[in-house]
C-alpha cells in the first residue's frame, strides 16, 4: 500500500490579510437569491392550488363544528338545569306530603289512644258491676280476664302506634302510660 502525502498550501503571506474569494452565482443569483426564488415559486403554487382557501374552508368547517357541540352543549346544560328545577320541585312536594302523612299518623295514633282509653273504661266499669253481683272466687277471675282483655287492647293499640309512629322513645312513653292506667284499674 501506498502512503498517500497530503499537503495544504496557503496563500496567505505573513502579516497580510487572506484573500476574499468571489461568491459563486448562476444566472446572477446567489445562493440566497436562489432560496429566494425557490420561496417565491413554492407559494407561487400553494396559491395557485387554492392551498389557503382549503385551509381557510377547513378551518371554518372546525369553526362550524366547534359551534355546533356548544350549541349542543347549551341545549344539554338547558335541560339538566330544568330537570334539577323539576326535581327540586318534587322533592319540596314530597316533603309537603310527608309532614302531612306524620301529622295525620298523630291525629290518629290521638284517636286509637283516646278511642282504647273510652274502651277500657268501659269495660272495667261492666266488669266490676259483673264482680260486685258474683261471689269472691268470680269476682277474682272476673278482675283476671279484665286485665288480660285491657292488655290485648292496648297491645293492639300499641302495635298500631308502633307502626305508625317508629319512634321508640314514644312508644316507651305509651307502654309507661298503658301500664300505669292498667295499674289504676287494679
């Protein structure tokens, strides 16, 4: 193999500047001048296809789109906005008609508690005219089968309470009541 040598030789002098060389040109443009040119022919033909009225056209196609889902999106928000206002409604009306229900439950819860009040009144007073015309040994079961007859009332009134009301510390205060009268008759 062969070694090649390369050498380099200068043409500068020492203390002298180095010598400009000429630009090379074609048909009088430089390379800058041919870029510019180049440039010019590029948009020449994006204009000449109509490449911005497409770009002009598609823009307002995104544009009309755009519009479109906020159009969509207005309508959307319209119609939650009246069915919260619906609901809102409903659920005022429902608890109308809820305090009107629990207020009734109380006015005849009222009338169960006065109605097997009247009933064991009543009861107790024919039972003892019944124990006074009887001997002792009548009298006693007489005053027995009383007690089980005002229990089973005021259990059923209870009952009914219970299930109107579900309230437990109202339906304590209800047993308390019952056996406290029941307590009284005896």
């Amino acid at each position: 193999m062969a070694e090649e040598v390369h050498t380099s030789a200068t043409t500068e002098a020492p203390g002298h500047a180095p010598a400009e060389h000429a630009e090379a040109t074609a048909f009088g443009l430089n390379a800058g001048g041919w870029v510019a040119l180049a440039m010019l022919v590029v948009f020449a033909i994006l204009i000449w296809k109509k490449v911005p009225a497409a770009i002009a056209k598609s823009l307002d196609g995104r544009i009309a789109a755009i519009r479109s889902q906020l159009d969509e999106a207005k309508a959307l928000r319209e119609e939650a906005e009246a069915l919260r206002t619906e609901y809102e409604k409903k659920a005022k009306s429902a608890d109308k008609e809820a305090k009107a229900m629990i207020e009734r439950a109380h006015q005849e819860a009222e009338a169960i508690v006065a109605k097997a009040d009247a009933d064991a009144e009543a009861l107790i007073e024919r039972r003892s005219r019944m124990a006074e015309d009887k001997i002792a040994a009548e009298e006693r079961t007489a005053i027995k089968e009383l007690r089980a007859a005002a229990a089973d009332i005021s259990a059923r009134a209870a009952a009914r309470l219970i299930a109107e009301r579900d309230d437990p510390a109202a339906d304590e205060q209800l047993v308390n009541r019952t056996i406290a009268e029941l307590g009284k008759a005896s």
